[in-house]
C-alpha cells in the first residue's frame, strides 16, 4: 500500500500490515452536507449524481491520530452514481472519523471491492 515502510510512533497511530474490511457511514461522514441548494439540482442530476448517503464497504489501512487528539482512519472506499451505467465507481482514498467507521461482519464481506 505505501511506498516505503512507514514508523509512526505509538502515540501518532498504527498501520496495518493487512487492511481490515469496514463500513464507510457515509451520512455520518457527509453529515454537514455540501454547500448550495439540492432543491435546485435537475431530475437527471438526482437520477446519475453520485450517491452520498447510506454506507459502503471500505479497507481500513491505518489509524492515525489528529492534532486534537482524534482517531482517523485511513480508508480506501468507493462511491457511485445513482445509476452505475454513467460512471464508473469513483475510488477514494480518505482519513474518515472513527464514529463512520464500523467492522464488517465475515458473513458481510463477500466480494471485496479492488483498489
């Protein structure tokens, strides 16, 4: 996943030899929305936009700590349109606040997205 090998001191994080299969919440990620009016969006634009609401699966490769003390996770994860067939999955590497991220369940992980 990175470059080189990385050393973070104890206190900063922890990086994964093995990502770890998660849910991305993307309504507790987006919480504060984006700016502008989605009143004024069109039909087709809410049809094909990109879908930012529900969760998604990620990989989580690392935990890093903020300057305010923190936990984010680094975290590989896609979204997609409304309908697929206008775009492709847009994949995202992200730090994502701990309380949008949960573990998947072995039963859950099924076909693991490929970054």
């Amino acid at each position: 996943m990175f470059d080189r090998t990385v050393q973070l001191a104890p206190s900063l994080g922890q990086v994964y030899d093995r990502s770890r299969p998660v849910w991305v919440d993307l309504n507790e990620l987006y919480r504060h929305g984006f700016l502008g009016d989605a009143s004024s969006a069109t039909l087709l634009i809410r049809q094909q936009g990109l879908v930012v609401t529900g969760r998604t699966p990620g990989t989580l490769h690392a935990w890093l700590r903020t300057e305010e003390g923190y936990c984010a996770g680094l975290m590989f994860f896609q979204i997609t349109a409304r309908t697929e067939s206008t775009a492709p999955p847009l994949t995202l590497k992200h730090l994502v606040p701990k309380g949008a991220l949960r573990p998947r369940a072995q039963e859950e992980r099924g076909r693991e997205p490929q970054y």
